[in-house]
C-alpha cells in the first residue's frame, strides 16, 4: 500500500507518523492485537507498506498528537496481490463560512468525521479564520457531520459541538453562510439514591445499543443533583443517567427547539421493587468469558447490568415492573446484542 500524507490545504507533510490498526486509534493495540504497522512518511509525504490483511484497516496521521490539521483518519480495504494508493489529500474541498448564535465562530478548530465519533472511518481537522471562514481538503464522498471546538483547551481533549450534518457529492462545494444556534440544557434529577454519578447527553437514535456523544460528561453541580449542558443545539436527545453504583441506567428523551434553546428538565428516577436471579453454567461462562448482561426494556429507557459471581450467579435487583430482555453484548467494533431470553411481565 501506497501512502501520501497532506495538510488541510492540500500541502504535502513530511515526517509524519502513520498507525495503521484494525479498530479506531482510541483501542489499547496490544489487548484487542490493534496495530498492523506503522510509519513515518518521506521528504514527498509518501510511505509504503507490505503484508497488510485483507481486512478494514485504520490508518491514523499522528496518533499520539493533538492539533493535527488535515486529514488524521481514513479507513481503507487492502486487496491480496493488488498495490493501492492512498492520498489523504485526494478528495472533495469543502469550504463555508460558520457563525455561531449570529456571530462568526474565529480561530476555532473544526472537525468532519463520520456519523459516529466514537466508531468512525474518517476525520479531518482544520481551523477558521477571524471571519469564519474555512477549508476542509480531501474529503471522500459520502455523509459527513461539522463539528466545532467549544474548549479546545480542556486537558482531556476538545468538547465538540455538532452543527449539521453534509452530503459530499461534489469535488468543490462552498456551503456559504452556515448559521448554528446554540443554548444551554439544565436537568434537575429526583428521587435517585446516589446524586454524585455523571450524566451524558446523547443523540437520540431508536436503534438499540446505538450510542453518538452530543456533549461531554457532566459531573453534578453543588447546588443539589443539577446537570448543565453548554452549547446544545437544536435537535433530540436522550439524557443519560445512571443509579451511581453502575447497576442500571435509564434514558430520558428531550427536545430542544429554536423557540425555547435553553430547557430546564426534571428526571424521576424511577422507583422498582421486583428482581431476578439465576446461574450461568460454567461452560456458557467459559465461552462468553467478561462480556456483558444487560436486563433492557422495549424502548431501552430502563436497563440493568447484570454480573456474575465465579460459580456464576447473579442478582439484580429495584427492577421497574414492565417487559424485559436479557441481552448479550458482544463486540465486534462496536457492541452487537444478541437476545437470550424475553421476559413478559416483572414486577
């Protein structure tokens, strides 16, 4: 495989670092055997590599640094006995100018990745101007999302902000004038036991298992079980939340409308007495080994997880009277459930 690295304007980089991997960069590459190869590219920007399997394979651009611009994350399918040149600066140019509650968003970095930020096959990375405007080079095509920066000097890496999502069908398209409106989310939580758990904000998405980060994890403020969320736009949401002993979980929806950006919601914990208990056998122990139970509801807005001892016993406890299933997580890039048994009725 063939390999040309280039900054957010098309530029040629040299000296830089390539990883190329079977699961996005963020995985511990010796527990999940993650990395192929790596690479530094030449004085013309290019690296080869050999032997690589016939498999996705993720090649990130400076692994192990932040502020890189251009594009850091692509995903490509190797062929046996075939030689493939990958450009990461080959693509379409994107190029607009973003304003944020009416004024242009300066010298803040942007971002266009792929659906899921936690899973996705491409990035790329580049910075506004003082009015806004911005060029994004070598984009495949395909449905990208635009994120910006809201605290790009947080130590644990930026709080990104999705502004909307594009369709890259063009090799040169200007979006022009991209106006974002943003306001601030304040959930209220009663009735839980333990008030000092995080909170997440998610998109919503009905498919079960599907998770896409809308803000970062919020820690309760002082003054009581108050969660607040900058920066949120338009749009619905799942406010997630857990009992503080990582036992269950619940999902609340909430949607944020132009006409009131800046919602405060009060979340009831919901309050359960019925419980399960069983046995796993040792040779289904064996065989699944530390993967997961969840106890999840129809709808996903109630789940408990579920841990067994080593002789393979398990409880859970303050169920919610309603319909259940046990559910096994898998992992396969992302977590797969499979269905072991629907319960009709508990509680």
């Amino acid at each position: 495989m063939l390999f040309r690295s280039r900054d957010e304007r098309g530029r040629t980089v040299r000296g830089a670092a390539l990883q190329f991997s079977r699961y996005p960069g963020h995985f511990a590459g010796a527990r999940y055997n993650n990395q192929f190869a790596s690479a530094v590219t030449d004085a013309n920007g290019y690296y080869e590599v050999r032997h690589l399997p016939e498999e996705i394979v993720h090649i990130v651009r400076e692994p192990r640094r932040s502020g890189v611009l251009g594009v850091s994350h692509l995903a490509v399918l190797p062929q046996t006995g075939k030689t493939r040149t990958v450009d990461f600066g080959a693509g379409a140019k994107i190029s607009g100018r973003l304003f944020v509650n009416g004024a242009p968003l300066a010298s803040t970095r942007l971002q266009l990745v792929t659906d899921n930020r936690g899973f996705r096959d491409f990035a790329a990375t580049t910075m506004t101007d003082e009015e806004g405007a911005f060029v994004f080079t070598g984009v495949p095509f395909g449905t990208r999302y635009l994120y910006y920066s809201a605290e790009p000097q947080k130590r644990t890496g930026d709080d990104w902000v999705r502004v909307r999502s594009l369709e890259v069908n063009t090799a040169a398209c200007d979006l022009g004038r991209i106006d974002h409106r943003v306001g601030k989310v304040t959930v209220k939580v009663v009735g839980r036991l333990k008030d000092d758990s995080p909170a997440n904000l998610y998109f919503y998405d009905p498919n079960l298992f599907q998770v896409h980060i809308a803000a970062e994890q919020r820690r309760p403020r002082a003054d009581g079980a108050l969660y607040v969320f900058e920066n949120v736009g338009p749009g619905k949401y799942d406010i997630h939340l857990g009992d503080g002993e990582r036992r269950a979980s619940i999902n609340q929806m909430l949607v944020v409308t132009p006409q009131e950006p800046n919602p405060t919601v009060t979340v009831e914990w919901p309050k359960g007495t019925a419980s399960i208990h069983g046995t796993v056998d040792a040779p289904l122990r064996k065989l699944i080994g530390d993967r997961l139970f969840v106890l999840a509801s129809p709808d996903r807005r109630w789940e408990g997880y579920i841990r067994f001892d080593d002789r393979g016993r398990f409880e859970l406890r303050s169920i919610p009277a309603g319909q259940y299933s046990l559910i096994l997580l898998r992992w396969s890039g992302g977590n797969l459930p499979v269905t072991l048994k629907q319960i009709r009725q508990i509680g």
